[in-house]
C-alpha cells in the first residue's frame, strides 16, 4: 500500500493508504480528525469543507493522494492556540448554530472566501454552496460580515 506524508493541522503526518481513498476517510477515520462531517459523498454539501494549501477543498472527494506534501487545514487547526479565528468568534457572538452539524465546513469556506476578499459582497456570500438544513443562512451571512468587519 502507498504511504503518503503531509501535514494536518500544523503537524506532519503519514498514512499508509490507497491513493484514491478519499481524504475525508483519511482524516476521520486513520488521524482521528473529526471536524470535517461526512454529508454526502459527492462535493455537494460541503459539510466536510477543509483547506489545501489554504483554498477550500472537499476532502470527500479528493484522494489522499493529492494531499501528498501539501498541507491540509481543519476546523481544529483554525484557532491559534486558546485564540479563535476572527470567523469562529463571530459564528458565537451571533449564535450562528443550531445543530452545528454543518458548521465547521460553513466556517472553513468562510475563511477562504475572506482570504480571497476581505469585503465581500451579499452576493458573493450567498455563493457560499455550504447547505445548513437547519437554515441558519441569515445568521451566517451577518457572521461573515461581522467577521470581515474584523
């Protein structure tokens, strides 16, 4: 079996695995990573949205193969120590979660839309694909504003 090292979170990893072994599966099930949810399967939810070298991926659909000495970013890995990402603090200061099943792929596409424009626009939020079934869309655009306000 291949053996693929990269690093998660800030810490080098390696893991022996098929090449086309989801990443998603890699993560939860061989690191112990359990911030990335498993929604659907097929790049449609986004419930397990991380980051590749900083831009939004959907580890349920990249082969681990592809995280090859690159670095992946979790929920886990977002905050810097007891310091949470300016996204994190303002998903709690506006109660954003209901379930929260979806929140962590919500935060993490939030962060790299903010990479990329510090001020986005309404629409450009709500082309954010992230599907929260609880509904929580209102609150999650006002986060995303008070967190680029930051």
């Amino acid at each position: 079996m291949p053996t693929y090292t990269f690093s998660v979170n800030g810490k080098t990893v390696t893991v022996d695995a098929p090449a086309d072994l989801p990443l998603l599966w890699v993560l939860r099930d061989k690191l112990g990573v359990k911030g990335p949810k498993y929604g659907c399967g097929i790049d449609v939810c986004k419930a397990c949205t991380s980051h590749l070298d900083g831009e939004a991926i959907n580890p349920c659909v990249v082969p681990v193969a592809e995280a090859a000495g690159r670095e992946v970013t979790t929920i886990e890995g977002l905050a810097d120590g007891d310091q949470l990402h300016p996204v994190q603090e303002a998903w709690l200061e506006l109660d954003v979660a209901q379930c929260g099943y979806c929140q962590p792929g919500q935060i993490m596409a939030t962060v790299a839309l903010l990479k990329k424009n510090p001020n986005p626009t309404d629409a450009e939020i709500d082309a954010i694909e992230n599907v929260c079934r609880c509904g929580t869309y209102f609150r999650i655009r006002e986060a995303i504003k008070r967190a680029a306000a930051k």
